[in-house]
C-alpha cells in the first residue's frame, strides 16, 4: 500500500493547485504554484529521478515561477480581482473535471496496471545522458533551438519602443503593422507606459 | 514504496485541476497556472511509467526532461504576449481578446 509520504505529499500538491487557481490574490496563487511544482519534485525524489527532481526545482521554481510573480507584479491591477466566471461556467468546468476523472479512472481500473511488479533496478543519470545525447539527439538539438528562437521571440514581443514618443520618423526595420497599431493601440499604450511608471513611483514614496 | 496506480491516480486529479482551470478562469495568467499544472500532470506520469515499469529504462525521464524545457519556453512566450495584450487593451480578460479573432 501506499506510504505516509506519498499521501502527504499528494495532499499538499492536489490541494496547492486548487488554491492556485481559486484564490483571489493573483500573487498567492502563483506561490501556491510554486508549491505544487515542489510537490511534484517530491514526487520525482519518490520515484528515484533525482536528477529530474533537480531539473524540475531549478527551472520551475527558480525561473518560471518568479517569472510569473515578477509579470504580474509588473501589470497588477485590482480590478483582476473582481472578474466573475459566472456560476455557470463554473459548473459545467467541474462537470468536465469530474467527468475526466470518472473516464480516465475507469480506463485504469480496466487496465491491468495495477498488478504490475516494480522492479529494483533504478535508471541511471548516465543512462539519461546516454539517451538524450545519441538516440535523442535530433530532439535535443531541435529543442535548443526552440528554446533560443522562443527567448528571441519573448523579447521581441515584449519590447517597449522608447524612441516612438520622442521622434515620430520609425525606424527601417520595423515592419508596416507597426503604422496600423500606432493609430489605435499603441498611443494608449504609450499613455499606460506612463501611468504605470508614476503608480511604481507612488508606491515608492 | 507507492505503486503506479498511486501516481497515475495523483496525476489524473492534477490534470482534471488543469482543464477546470482553463475552462472556468477568464484570467489570462490564471489560464497559464492551468497550462503548467497539465504539464506537470504529465511530466509526473512519464517519470512515474519510467521507473515503476516491470523494465524500467530512462526514456520517460528523457522525454520529461525535454518537456520541463519546452513548459519553460511556453512560458516565457506567453508572458510576452500577455504583456503585449495588456499594453494594447490595458486588461488581460479573455473576452476582450477575442476581437484579435478579426
């Protein structure tokens, strides 16, 4: 049967990833998050993927959590907090939920996993290097270059032109929607920039 | 020592978390939380088939690995974009998102 641990540790990451989507302060959702994300590293601990455990904490935890609590502590706005889902659309969300687990907990009882024998044997970190670097390494070379190309994109993406409200000539590089969005959006864009500077500035004083 | 049924179990709560999540949440980064919780649901189950198997071998463990590493770009792409969304339309409620639909 299962150990202590185990329940323990299921409890606290079934329970964190409710509360972070549940609760009403964004921030103490996303550390929530970061609890779940230590749960499953636990998990992984659990299951002797140490090294997998490590990667999860590291890149988890250390970057993407604190990259969500660094955006929205960036673009924080009260009135977030009161977006109503309706009690509808709750509804029919936990019918979905409930009905993904009904079917996907009656495939397993179908299935005959659960009379498998663990085995002792534990794979190995050289194991994983091994894989990851012949059998798999069209995927680990791919996967570096989605990862540069989604970084590049990121930046791209999140840009803040400076130079638009100093002098109104652009620059050649950049591409002709830049004229179609300046009418309409960016202007409010510029203007929000500014409000959201002096609101940071007010809370420092 | 949990068998694998005890994993498969956590993971398919964690994955009916995540699509109540999106599903119910107007919020763009409460819908990222989703996403990642999804990701996670599944990662646990590689790793879980990866050494609970009756042979066990490292690929889930590979194949988690590269998953972690893409949840990461996902992540840092959809931030980006929601900044941009919420430069342009001061909000991050899906519903008025959907005018980028044209």
């Amino acid at each position: 049967m299962s150990d202590p641990y185990f329940i323990t540790v299921s409890v606290i990451t079934i329970a964190s990833a409710i509360i972070a989507l549940e609760f009403r302060e964004l921030i103490y959702g996303a550390i929530a998050l970061a609890v779940t994300l230590l749960g499953i590293a636990i998990f992984f601990v659990l299951l002797d993927a140490t090294f997998v455990a490590m990667f999860q904490i590291t890149v988890y935890v250390g970057a993407v959590v604190v990259l969500i609590i660094f955006t929205i502590m960036l673009v924080r706005r009260e009135a977030w907090l009161r977006l109503d889902e309706g009690g509808r659309r709750r509804v029919m969300g936990a019918v979905i939920a409930l009905a993904i687990i009904g079917l996907l907990g009656a495939l397993l009882a179908a299935s005959s996993i659960a009379r498998w024998q663990a085995s002792e044997s534990v794979p190995t970190l050289m194991q994983i290097g091994e894989e990851m670097l012949t059998y798999y390494s069209p995927a680990f070379i791919a996967l570096a270059l989605t990862l540069a190309a989604s970084v590049v994109g990121a930046l791209v993406l999140a840009k803040v032109d400076r130079g638009k409200g100093r002098d109104k000539g652009k620059g050649e590089g950049e591409g002709e929607w830049d004229e179609e969005e300046s009418s309409s959006g960016f202007e409010r864009g510029g203007e929000l920039e500014g409000e959201r500077k002096e609101s940071v500035e007010g809370e420092e004083r | 020592m949990a068998e694998i049924l005890d994993y498969t179990i956590v993971s398919i709560i964690l994955l009916a978390i995540g699509i109540y999540g999106l599903t119910v949440k107007r919020n763009f980064i409460r819908m990222l939380f989703a996403v990642e919780i999804i990701v996670n649901a599944a990662n646990l189950n590689l790793v879980a088939f990866s050494r609970l198997m009756p042979s066990p071998n490292a690929t889930g463990q590979t194949f988690a690995l590269f998953s972690i590493a893409i949840a990461a770009a996902e992540v840092a792409v959809g931030l980006a974009l929601m900044i941009v969304a919420y430069r342009i339309y001061r909000n991050i409620d899906i519903k008025g998102l959907k005018r980028l639909s044209g």
